[in-house]
C-alpha cells in the first residue's frame, strides 16, 4: 500500500479477460481508480455505495464489484484490509458480529431459544389459527380426497346389516342434537366399513367424515351407548379442526427445516401421508374425550359407559399379543416390526393411554359438580 492511502491492485473492465494494474484511492465518497499502462485514460470515480464491497474474512482474496461490471481482484488480504480502515472505513454491524464468537455464540443461542419457543408455542398456535381459517369447502375437499385414498389403503365395504348401520346412525345423531340444540353441531358423515388392518377402531378426517369399522361395532355390540361415545369423540376432531391442525403442523414443521412444500397440489398430495403416520396431540385426545363426555351426558348418558370399550381394546390387545408372540419367535424380528408399523395413527384405538382413558371417564364430572 502507498503511502497517502492508495493501493496498488489489478483491474478486470467486464470486456476482456486481461488483468490490468490500476491504483485505488478513496476520498470522501468516490473510489479513484486509475489505469496504469494508459495514461490517457482518465481517472475512474465510482460512488461507494454503488461498489459492492468485499466482506472481511480470515483467509481468501478480496474483490469488489464495481457498477459498471468491472471488478477489482486483490490477492493480498491483510494488505487490502490495512488499506480499507486507512481509508477510514469501517465494517458494517454484520460483519463485526461475524468476526466476533462472541456474538456469533450468542445469536447462536438466540437462535436455539427461538427456535425452541417456535416449536413449544408458535407451531400450535399458528397451526390451530390457519386450521381454523381454512374454508370449508377446502376443508371438505381435503377429507373427502383423503377417504378416497384411505379407502384404497385400509378400508373394504361394511358387511354390517343395513338395519344395525341405520340404528346407530339414528342414536349418534339424537345424541348430537340433545347435545346442540340450537343447530351448531359441525357437518358429519359416518361411514361404515371392515378393515383387517385397522381391526376395531374408529377416526375423524377433515370435512366430518367419520369411519367406524365393522370389528369395533362387533366388539361393543351389547353397548351401543359406548359405540355413540366412541362417535362423539370423533366428532370431537371434526369439531376442534384436529385433522386439519396436524396437517398445517407437519407443514410449519417441515418448513422449519427447510423442506419446500410445492405449491397447493403438492400439499394435497401429501395430506393421506401424513394422516396415515401422524398421530393427534395428547392435549388433542383428551379435548376430545372431553367432548364426548360432555355429548354423553347432555343425552343421559353416563360417560362411563366409554370405559368398557377401552376395557375391551385392552383384552383383545392382550389376546393379539399372546397370539403373536409364537408366531414373532417363528418369524423373526423383521417381520414383527412390519406387523407393529400397519396402523393408523389418527384413529381412537391407536394411542397406548387406554387405561388413563378408563379411569377420565369413569371418573368425569360435569362442571357444575366439580
């Protein structure tokens, strides 16, 4: 660097691939440069702001973009940085936080804390207010695809009587209307349909479209009121968006790492997916046994009457696991990890809470009794 802050260095002028020596100077807000083997060129001003200067960096050459395509390229780091301060310039804020591991450990950590608060309270609460106002023909378009696709994984044609289907269809919806007198009840559909995959079950997509199978009907057929119960709760989902919620969740969720979701079709695309692998929240389980309690009661009906089904889902899953455990040994360890991953996550016999289940609802109280 010459003395009186100018600095020698080598000019590329955005039409040639030749390298040419140039002096740099910087006075007030212009950079002089001047061409060394054409002295009948004049002096080249160019306005700072419009240079796209060089971060500061440990190793590596600088080069500046000049404005009107030409670039300079200076080999030498440290002697460009002396030359820059000399000239009175300063990093900018970013850059300083760059250089410095303290700031970089303490946006680091702010970064962790935001991330970490986005995960805990944001996700749920953005995801619940876009679930909320999606509209409900998206929301029914959105359930009635994913029943279709379902339908075509899990689900065959119910061999219940026609009759047995009308009855419990006519007992949920007196339950629904004792319990919504004013007409405010969420649209529902129920559908029935055999699953040998699903077994006894029962779940909620968008849309209210409910699903019972054959085999839950078939396990609680001397208890119609639990086969009701097991509806309301259902309906619970439909009513509180839950199916849409996790959905809006999976795709905050995956955006937060970086995953580029495509444009609406490709969201579509991805909705039986994620509710073929994605279970409800805990928080959004027990709301909707709270809803069907509630539902229960509003008809006369004892709540407790739901501990039976989760009593029975706990003898035929104790009877399944005796059974499978000889046939485990004969198979191996591989294909009794393929048995345990055929499940339906969103549907009510999936989570592994049956016996918290029975004592909230054998021991539910209405509000004004507590």
């Amino acid at each position: 660097m010459r003395e009186g802050g100018a600095l020698e260095s080598l000019w590329f002028d955005g039409h040639s691939p030749k390298a040419r020596a140039v002096t740099l100077r910087i006075e007030g807000a212009q950079l002089h440069l001047r061409v060394h083997d054409d002295a009948t060129q004049a002096e080249r001003h160019y306005p700072l702001k419009r240079v796209r200067w060089p971060e500061r960096r440990t190793h590596g050459q600088r080069q500046a973009e000049l404005p009107d395509g030409g670039l300079i390229q200076h080999a030498n780091a440290a002697e460009w940085d002396a030359w820059w301060q000399a000239s009175g310039q300063r990093d900018s804020a970013v850059v300083g936080w760059m250089q410095s591991w303290r700031a970089t450990l303490v946006a680091l950590g702010g970064t962790v804390v935001f991330l970490a608060a986005a995960w805990v309270w944001g996700v749920p609460w953005l995801s619940q207010t876009i679930a909320h106002q999606i509209p409900d023909s998206l929301d029914t378009h959105i359930g009635r695809q994913s029943l279709q696709q379902l339908d075509r994984l899990f689900l065959k044609p119910s061999a219940l009587p026609q009759a047995q289907q009308d009855d419990l269809r006519k007992r949920f919806q007196a339950v629904v209307e004792n319990a919504h007198p004013q007409g405010d009840a969420p649209p529902w559909t129920l559908a029935f349909h055999a699953s040998s995959v699903l077994g006894a079950n029962a779940f909620a997509l968008p849309g209210g479209f409910i699903v019972i199978t054959d085999d839950l009907v078939k396990l609680l057929h001397d208890q119609p009121d639990a086969i009701v119960g097991v509806l309301a709760h259902e309906l619970g989902h439909v009513q509180h968006r839950d199916g849409l919620d996790m959905l809006v969740r999976a795709s905050l969720i995956s955006a937060m790492v970086g995953v580029v979701l495509g444009d609406a079709s490709g969201f579509l695309a991805t909705v039986p997916a994620t509710l073929a692998t994605q279970a409800y929240s805990r928080d959004a389980e027990r709301r909707a046994d709270a809803h069907a309690a509630r539902l229960l009661h509003r008809s006369g009906v004892s709540p407790a009457v739901m501990a039976v089904f989760f009593e029975r889902m706990l003898e035929e899953e104790s009877k399944e696991e005796g059974e499978r455990q000889p046939k485990r040994q004969e198979a191996g360890d591989g294909d009794s990890e393929k048995e345990r991953s055929v499940s339906l996550p969103i549907a009510i016999a999936s989570p592994p809470d049956h016996e918290e289940r029975i004592r909230y609802f054998r021991e539910w109280q209405p509000e004004e009794a507590r």
